[in-house]
C-alpha cells in the first residue's frame, strides 16, 4: 500500500478542508532475537522449526526462560508481537514434561479464545496434543460435550465469566483440573481494568482458593498491550510477584499515523463538523480504493450510524463495495458475531465499523488500513486499535479523528503529548467493598471462609464477614462461616462486565422476536421509552419499557434522528478519607453518594447532529455509593469573579465538564467512566465544590488518581480552556453532550479564573 499517495489524494479532493493536523511518521522496525537459557524438549523444538517460529524475538526469550524457572511473568509488549507464543511454549514443555499437567487459558472474549484454540490446533496438534486434549469451555458449549472436555482436556480455554459462574462454583466436577493446574494464562490483561477488572482480580483469588485446596500452586502468565504499570497491574490482579518482560524484539512495518480534525464550521462557536460525517468520508474513500479497513466507534450506537452512513455513502458512489461492509459490536447474537469474523478473515470483506470487541487480538488476516473515531480513553487503547492494520509487516495507514471534545482537541493541538507521552496505569480497586462482599458469598458456597483466607482477600476480609453475617447471609460454625442456607449459587447474582447483574432485554414487536441485550445499568440510558435503538443498521422506536420484567419492546422504524437522554446528578458526602493543602485551597478525597435521574432525551437529527426535539421522561433515579475528589475555589477567586460581574455558577460548571473531560489523559479511563457535580453551595459543605466521582458502585481509583495528580489536572484542564479559539465556550472546551443541564451555565472567562488561582497565578 502507498500511503504517501493515498493521504495526497485525499487533501487533493474538493471536500478537503485542512483536516490534517499532523502526520506522524512511524519507521519500520528490524527483529531482534534470543536463544533461551535451556534447550525445549526435542519436539517441540521440531514443531516451532517446522511452523518458522524460530528464532524466538528477544522478549519471547526472556518470557519463555521467566517462567521455565518457575516465576510468574507479565508481557507488556506490542499488538502483533507474539505474545501468545511466550504462553503456549512454557505449557507446550510442561506439558510433554508433566503427564498429568493441566493449563487454563483465561480470555475477555468467546471470539478471542475460539481464535486462539483454531492457533493452538494448527500448531500442535497432533504433535503435542490430541485434538481432544484442546477445548473451548463457555457458554456456547453443549451440555453434552462438557463433561467430557473436564475429563480429558488438558488445556482448557474459557473466559473470566465462565471461570465465575460455571468452573468455580462446580469446583468439585473440575477437581481433576485444578488438582494438576500448571499453568493459568490471563491474555489482554489490560483490559481487566475498572469494574471489570476488580471483578475479575477477585475471581482469580477463589481460583487460588480453590487450587490450594486441591493441593496445586499454578504460575499465571498475563499478557498485556503497553501500560505504564504492568508489574503493579498483574500483582494487583492477582495478588503475586510477577517478573515483568516488556523490552520488545519483533519487528512491524512502517506507518503513517494521521490527525485528522473535523474542520470547523461555525467560526463564533467553534463549532466542527460531525466525526462521523468525516469517519464516513475516510472509511468508504479507503474501501472504495479496495483497502481493507476497520473503522472503530466509541460505542454501539456510533457504530450503527457510521455504518448506515458509510453503505448509503457507498450506494451512492460505489455500489459493487456495499456488500462488502459490516458492523459488528457486542450484543450481536453469537453466531452472527462469527459468520462475521470468517467474512473478514477470509477477505470477503473489504470493512468492517466495530466498537472495541474487534480491538483485541483475534487474527482477523492483514489489514491495511485503521480509522479511529474519536480517542479510545487511552493511550494504549490508540495503539492497540491503530495496531490492528500492519500486523503482517507492511506499511499502513492510520487515522485519529478528533472529536469535539476537551481531550481530543488537546491531542489536535498538541501531537507531541500523545507520540512522545508514557502509557497510562492500569486502574483496579481489589479491595472495593462492594465487589468483594459479592464474591466472598460466592466463595463461601464454594468452601467456608476462614480468617486464613486474608492471604487471598487482604485485609477486607475480616470486615466483609462481618458485614455479610450482619445481614444474614453467612453464619459462624466454630472457626468457619458457612453461606446462609436461604442462598443458592451466589454466582449467577454477580455480572462481573457491570455494575448490576442483570440485563434487559430487547423484543422486536414486528417479529416477537428477541434483537439483542442490554445491561441494566446503561437501559435506562439508551432503552428508554421514546429512544432510537439501532441494531445492524436499522432504526428501532422504543415503544414501552418494562422495568419489572426488565424487557424493552422496539419496533422498526425510518425515523431520521438519533436520540440522547438528560440527566440530572445529586451528590452527598459521607465520609472524607484524605485532604491537602494545595496552594490557596485544600483538596479532599472521601465517599459519597450520588443519585442519577434520567429526565428527558435529546432527538438529533442524522448527520447534522441538530436538535430537532426535547422530550421529558419520568423514570425512577439511579443511586450509588462511590468515591469523589473534591475542591473549593479560593476566596480570593470568588472575590475576583464578583468584582468583574462573572458567573460564578457558569465558572464552576464549565471547570467542572473540562476537567472531567481531561482526566483521562492522567487514568486509563473512558470519559463515561467519570461524573461530576458543581454547585455555588453545596448543602454538605456550605461552600462552593467541583467534584469529580467515579462512575461506578464503591469507586475503581479514577477519583484517587485524579486526587494524587490534582495540580497536573488543573494545568491540563486550564491549557484546554485557554487554548480553545472560540470565544464564549464551544464543546471543544467546557461543553458536554452529557450535560443534564443543557450546557447551562457555562462561562468560559470565569472557568479560567478560577483554574488560575487553583494554580496560584
């Protein structure tokens, strides 16, 4: 592929309008190479040769002797390094050495671990293992197949939600696996992070649990994308040492990474064009040009639209291209999911717009070309998603289109933040109170507690019992506690991907049949009464909304708008747990409590993203506990602002939307992992407060984070306002789409203020 001509096509068409804010030339890269410290057995050393898996990259060395020697290792290297290979050959050797020797292999994905056991076959089967020592376990698995794989599999292959909810609690029927567990791989460790991964750092304790029971002690090997924490990650994950291996000796082609900014539109207001309209234009110009592409969407319902854009686009340009795209997300029904990763896998696709489930590893052949609508969250989220094309050592092309936010237009401004900046942390929160009560109950169906199960559950333990025998749920038999006899299988209450265990479901009333699922915490967000729903393309109208039977009911429909929901958030303190002083004001890190109303949506019209209509909603609020960072302006500042007649109110709120918006650059986090409040007088403190809370019951560290870095915040937050070219205030700077307040008030001048004398100016 030429990229250098294709991007110079492109900025020579009519519609261009200096979209390019920066060109990043990234080099090729040579391999480097190692030999491990000990010999392979014999044949296996024959399988890789005959595979041209020789010589091992330098970092495959170091993995592979790391944890030949016993040690637990964690892999952070690039996307399309050979990671897998640094798992696989350890549990090859042991696995020829151990007759008995059992491995668990821990994937985010059904699809990620049916792509990895199709590698495993092809690689050492039959050498190695029968075809029948090899297995997927999830939930597509047939009832009669599974009692087999526990007999005769030796390597299993499952994903975190099946080790909760159908090896642990049914530990009995696998004992022959965890009583030989060699080995447990967890792949895309970084995805385990948030929520999901403090859920799943507490299912691999009752893994450990239960393999002390049965008289094994596993070695895990994680294996991640670039984070700035991996050692810390793994260890919080799984409550181990790890060795870290992160010194990258594989080799990538060329790339040519774009900036590309949606041209302004409305000089006064700063207003841009869509960046789906300019997603769109780049996706179906590089599969009109027979490039094979994968265009990502921030979410499920942009990725819809995109899609509806682009075969429109294409029908109108070039007809013979529009079969030859998909859309694929999460809450596809499975076996659509698959038909569409074949299809793309054996080039029957020339594109495909997708959210995140294609970001991970599934080897979906050589692509050419990637197209990012908005920033991911993160920065190792941008390469693992840019990394998707080149994988098979060409050049490629990738672009970053910026949204009309606060932190993507701070990476349009300033380019060298993101090429020349560190990875982001990993955030989990092992010890939140609210996960870990939850998988305590399960773990004590599993077996009863006992206080020796702090070295699994730290120092939390003794509280949660505590709680959890407060409320009846467990109950003390000499030094043990046993679960309630009134619960039965606790699992099945936990969803360990949300903040609630249970989902929606979506019925078409034209087909009574059932389109998808949604999870509970986000329904009343995007499955309301009145919402557009779209799935695959086409528009459904929520008709009614069942909160009792959780069921939303849809029909088809050719409504030109796309809806979005107002909400309005209260907050209160209960608890401050740290404070400093910071220059002229004092900072706090504590719990509170927030409550969420939805109140009405927003209808907006396709592609001009205009708003066509308001409509009220009345549905029952949201509350949680979680964790906030808070902090008052200075007196000073509040004094300033009253003397030049500027909105303190619109001050506070605008500070407020930018810096929840600017956070991520400092959390590996997603900008709705975040809410914020902002108040002239808060009824908890008589003052005037921003504050910042994690969007998540019992808070993931966000807050704290944010807490720790709060001067870095203020600079980043005050750089984005200062810079912005509009005048009044635009969503480039202090506007949010999620304001449930319509962006009102909001005062550019007097959120300035403020952010400098937080900073002492």
């Amino acid at each position: 592929m030429d990229t250098s001509a294709f991007i110079h096509e492109l900025i020579s068409q009519p519609a261009y309008s200096g979209q390019v804010a920066h060109i990043e030339h990234i080099p090729s890269r040579c391999p480097r190479y190692a030999e491990l410290e000990k010999p392979l057995a014999s044949s296996l050393q024959d399988c890789l040769r005959g595979h041209s898996l020789l010589p091992f990259y330098a970092h495959q060395a170091q993995a592979i002797d790391s944890a030949l020697k016993g040690g637990n290792v964690m892999v952070a290297t690039s996307s399309a390094s050979g990671k897998s290979l640094c798992y696989n050959i350890a549990v090859m050797q042991s696995i020829l050495t151990e007759p008995a020797g059992r491995a668990l292999y821990l994937f985010p994905t059904k699809a990620l671990a049916q792509d990895q056991l199709r590698g495993l076959r092809e690689l050492f089967c039959p050498s190695i293992l029968k075809i029948s020592e090899l297995a997927t376990f999830d939930g597509d698995t047939p009832p009669a197949e599974r009692s087999e794989i526990r007999r005769r599999a030796r390597i299993v292959l499952t994903n975190p939600d099946m080790l909760h909810i159908g090896i642990l609690p049914n530990h009995k029927a696998w004992s022959r696996l965890l009583r030989h567990l060699r080995y447990v791989v967890v792949d895309e460790a970084h995805i385990y992070r948030g929520v999901f991964g403090s859920h799943v750092a507490a299912v691999l304790r009752r893994l450990r649990r239960l393999c002390q029971f049965y008289g094994s002690n596993p070695q895990f090997i994680c294996c991640s994308a670039t984070i700035a924490n991996p050692g810390q990650h793994a260890e919080r994950l799984v409550a181990l040492p790890f060795t870290v291996v992160s010194d990258d000796g594989s080799p990538h082609g060329g790339k040519e990474f774009v900036f590309w900014n949606p041209p302004i539109i409305d000089e006064a207001r700063s207003i841009r064009r869509s960046a789906n309209s300019e997603a769109t234009g780049l996706f179906t110009e590089l599969v009109r040009h027979n490039i094979r592409t994968l265009a990502f969407a921030r979410s499920r319902r942009l990725t819809e639209l995109i899609y509806a854009y682009s075969r429109r686009r294409l029908a109108e340009i070039s007809p013979e291209h529009t079969s030859k795209i998909r859309a694929y997300r999460a809450g596809y029904l499975p076996q659509e999911r698959r038909r569409i990763e074949q299809q793309l896998f054996q080039g029957e696709l020339l594109g495909v717009v997708a959210t995140t489930a294609l970001e991970l590893g599934i080897d979906i052949g050589d692509l050419e070309a990637t197209v990012l609508t908005g920033y991911p969250g993160s920065i190792a989220s941008t390469w693992q998603q840019a990394g998707r094309s080149g994988r098979a050592g060409d050049s490629s092309l990738s672009f970053l289109i910026g949204l009309d936010n606060p932190l993507d237009q701070y990476f349009m401004r300033h380019p060298d933040f993101f090429f020349q900046r560190n990875f982001e942390n990993a955030l989990i929160n092992p010890d939140n109170a609210h996960i870990l009560r939850a998988h305590l109950l399960s773990a004590a169906w599993e077996l009863p507690l006992t206080i020796d199960d702090g070295r699994f559950f730290g120092p939390g333990l003794g509280r949660g019992i505590a709680e959890l025998e407060g409320q009846g749920f467990l109950r003390q038999r000499d030094d043990r506690w046993h679960l309630s006899p009134a619960i039965s299988y606790p699992a099945l209450g936990i969803s360990i991907r949300a903040t609630s265990g249970h989902n929606f479901a979506i019925i078409d009333r034209s087909t009574d049949c059932l389109l998808e699922t949604v999870e509970a915490s986000v329904a009343l967000f995007q499955v309301h009464p009145g919402a557009i729903y779209l799935h695959q393309g086409e528009a459904y109208l929520v008709t009614e909304l069942d909160l009792t039977s959780r069921t939303a009911y849809v029909v088809p429909t050719s409504a030109g708008y796309y809806t979005q929901t107002k909400e309005l958030t209260e907050l209160s303190i209960k608890r401050v747990i740290r404070s400093k002083s910071w220059g002229p004001t004092r900072v706090y890190l504590g719990e509170v409590e927030v409550t969420v109303t939805v109140v009405g949506f927003k209808k907006k019209a396709q592609f001009t993203e205009e708003v066509i209509g308001d409509e009220p909603l009345d549905l029952p609020p949201q509350r949680f506990a979680t964790v906030a960072l808070w902090f008052a302006p200075p007196a000073k500042v509040m004094a300033q602002l009253d003397r030049r007649d500027q909105d303190l109110a619109g001050g506070l709120h605008a500070a407020e939307h930018a810096a929840i918006a600017v956070l991520p650059l400092f959390a590996l986090c997603d900008r709705n992992d975040i809410g914020g409040v902002s108040t002239t007088s808060h009824s908890d403190t008589s003052r005037a407060e921003i504050f910042i809370y994690d969007a998540y019951p019992g808070g993931i560290g966000i807050a704290e984070r944010g807490f720790d870095l709060v001067e870095k915040l203020w600079r980043a937050t005050l750089a984005a306002i200062a810079e912005c070219p509009c005048n009044e205030g635009c969503p480039s700077c202090i506007q949010s789409p999620k304001c449930g307040n319509n962006n009102r008030p909001l005062d550019k001048a007097a959120a300035r203020v403020l952010l400098e004398g937080l900073l002492g100016h």
